[in-house]
C-alpha cells in the first residue's frame, strides 16, 4: 500500500469514527448533559467516577464495537481490524479535533492501547485468550497497563514489584503508580521483577502478566487526582499477594521488557495525534474569536499582536502534523523509527501545549472559563509532556541514536 493509499483509507475510517460520534455519542451527551457537566455528580467522594457515568462510558465502546469503529487498530490475528499507523493517526487526530476537551464520552468510540485489546495480548497462550479477548473486543471490558511505580517511571528498570513462582501460579507483590483507567479497568497488564539479578544487570528478568481485577490481592488504593479536580482517570494500584495463573503469563519469563516496548511507538504517535488534533480545534476557536471580538473599533485579529499569537500556532501545528504523517509513514513501511518517534512526541507535546497557550491568550479572559473547555486542553498536553515518556527522556532517545550513527532523515 502507497503512503496515499495508507492516508486515502486512514481518513475514510476517520469519516466514519466522527459521524458515528455525531449519530451515537452526541445525543447521549445531551441526554446526560446534567452530569457529564457537573464534576460534583459525576464523582464519588473517593474520587471515582460514578456508576451512571461507567454505564454511559461502556455504552459508547459497546455500540462502537457493534458498528465496526471500536477495535480499528487491533491485530487481524486478535479479533480487530488490523489498520496501521497512518490510520492510527489520523483517526485520533481527526477525533480529538472534532471533539476537542474535555468531554468523557467520545473518546470511548475507540480502542486505546492500553484501555482496549492491544498488541501485547498476542503474547498470551490461547486459553488465557479466550478468558479476556471477548470481553475487550466488545467494549464491556477494560484493562490498564501497569508498569510505572512510584520510583520507576522513566528508569523501567528500577521496578520493585516482584512475582515468585509458587508450583501453577505467580504470586505478585508491589505498588503500581500512575496508572491511567486504573480506577476502572477490569483487567492489569502487570509487569514484575521475576529475576533479580538479570534486573539488576538490565538484561531481561522482568515479566509480564494479564490479571484481574476482582481477584484477591488486587487493590486499587488511590484515585490520582490532578490539576486540582473533583476526580480522576489514574490510580495507585497495590498487590498484596496476588496469585496469577500460569496461563496468564505473556510471552517469556523474563522477557517482558521487549513487550513493554512494543508500545513505545504507538503511544508516541498517537500523542502526538492527539496535540495536533487539539491544536487545530483550539486554533480555529481563536481565529474564530479573534474575527468576531471587537476592540478599539476594530476587530482584533487585525491587530498585530493577535495574529501572530495566530500564526506561530499555525506554524507548529502545521510541523507536528507533517512530522506525525512522515513517522506513520516510516512505520507503515516496516522502519523502526526509534528517533522520529521520539522526535514527534516532544515536539508535537510542547508545540501543542503552547498552542493552546496562545489561542486562550486571544480569548482572554473567556480563554480561562470552563465554557470554551481550552482549559482541558493545555491540562493534557502539560501532562503529554511528562507521561508517557517525558520530553527530556525524548531528547535523551534522540541524542543517543544520533550518535549511534543514526543522522539519517
């Protein structure tokens, strides 16, 4: 398949994905308009969301798996649609632009990596398969990826959670932080120390398993709230003598950290989607304003002031988005990408977040109220700057491959 055919198709299926947000999920955002907008009701005091709200949640992936959206970027040999990166981003580019900050519903309308039946559960024996992949693929399940602890974050290796072999199962003890659909999420891909002196050498030692949630010895110990919400979508998760079959194991013992990496790329370009995505929806807000507001007379966008603040956004949004299409690209051909993956997630992250930054300076005072919802937007691309592989790590990952030899461009 030609790079045009990649992107001719990947925004066939995007077409698709918005006017399915706009037959299925919007209504049921009207519908539900009272809560979805008061963060009081939404939330329970432990900082969870509330029951009505997971139903509403569940109803969107469930309807969207029914109509052939939810599972797009899952494996053919998994149960999904198989389509590659260049779909993957421009699917959630397209998503988060038509949809812009913070709304919970829309964004169920697609399988996350790491909420959703991913590639890692190719690594699964087929029994265990069969236990957890129908509920995935049908969007009544969920799961989360736990591999950050409270002092492995972007060091994978220094992680403390250990799992001993005991006879037919594992039994797995630790502390998983930040941890995102933790609150919620009825499975864990869970990854453990298992041999600690090839950890130690950082040469392997480390496993992965697919848990429960309901199984004893799995806690979900805090609800991570940020930027001062009601509620939130992390968690700090807590293993207590957590027995896991065999079956469950992924892969290899010790062989979990090439599995861990298998995401790598996926989630640096789908964040750099979704900045791009974002950019574009709070910038056509901004020259939306800056048309219409009037100051001194005059509207403001004929101020110079103003169109700059424009301009430079359309600048960087216009980069990110060439610099996300060409790594899609790149990977779609079977490349690995280490650099230019690492290279579109901190540039699209920190050129997003400024974005944003500047199209609230044009609105002004309107830019801060939770009317425009732009304050949603600079809160996720501040945190796309840390998660998920912080930009200094970035940097570093550039740095290292260039002087591997790797200046090829």
């Amino acid at each position: 398949m030609t790079d045009h055919e990649a992107i001719a198709r990947a925004e066939q299926a995007a077409e698709a994905v918005i006017q399915f947000v706009k037959e299925v999920v919007e209504p049921l955002e009207e519908g539900a308009r009272d809560l979805l907008e008061d963060a009081q009701r939404l939330y329970g005091s432990d900082g969870r969301l509330v029951p009505e709200a997971l139903a509403l949640m569940r109803r969107v992936r469930t309807a969207s798996a029914r109509a052939g959206h939810y599972n797009l970027f899952v494996p053919r040999d998994l149960g999904g649609e198989g389509l590659g990166p260049t779909a993957l981003f421009v699917v959630w580019e397209a998503l988060y632009h038509h949809v812009g900050g913070d709304r919970l519903l829309p964004y169920q309308a697609v399988a996350h990596w790491t909420s959703g039946p991913g590639p890692h559960l190719r690594h699964l024996p087929d029994p265990a398969r069969a236990e957890v992949l129908p509920g995935l693929l049908s969007g009544e399940r969920t799961s989360c990826f736990a591999l950050s602890e409270p002092q492995a974050g972007s060091d994978a290796w220094a992680l403390t959670t250990t799992g001993r072999r005991e006879g037919d199962v594992w039994v797995v003890d630790g502390v998983k932080q930040w941890i995102s659909n933790g609150p919620y999420a009825d499975h864990a891909l869970v990854f453990a120390v298992t041999d600690p002196e090839a950890a130690a050498r950082r040469q392997g030692g480390i496993s992965c398993f697919l848990v429960d949630a309901a199984w004893p010895g799995y806690e979900v110990a805090e609800v991570l709230r940020l930027y001062g919400r009601v509620g939130g979508m992390e968690a700090v998760l807590r293993f207590h003598g957590l027995r896991v079959p065999a079956r469950r194991l992924l892969g290899e013992v010790g062989g979990a950290f090439e599995i861990a990496l298998e995401g790598v790329n996926t989630g640096r370009l789908y964040n750099c989607a979704r900045a791009v995505g974002l950019s574009r929806w709070a910038l056509e807000m901004a020259v939306r304003h800056a048309q219409e507001r009037v100051a001194f007379g005059r509207p403001i966008a004929e101020f110079q002031g103003v169109q700059w603040l424009l301009a430079d956004s359309a600048i960087e949004t216009y980069a990110a988005r060439t610099m996300g299409l060409d790594c899609a690209a790149r990977l779609e051909r079977g490349e690995r990408a280490v650099k230019e993956t690492a290279m579109i997630k901190a540039f699209a992250s920190e050129a997003g977040f400024r974005t944003v930054d500047r199209c609230m300076q044009v609105l002004g005072a309107l830019g801060l109220t939770n009317h425009v919802r732009l304050y949603d937007a600079w809160h996720q691309l501040r945190t796309v700057r840390i998660a998920d592989g912080s930009a200094e790590i970035m940097r570093r990952t550039v740095a290292h491959r260039l002087l591997r030899g790797d200046l090829a461009f």
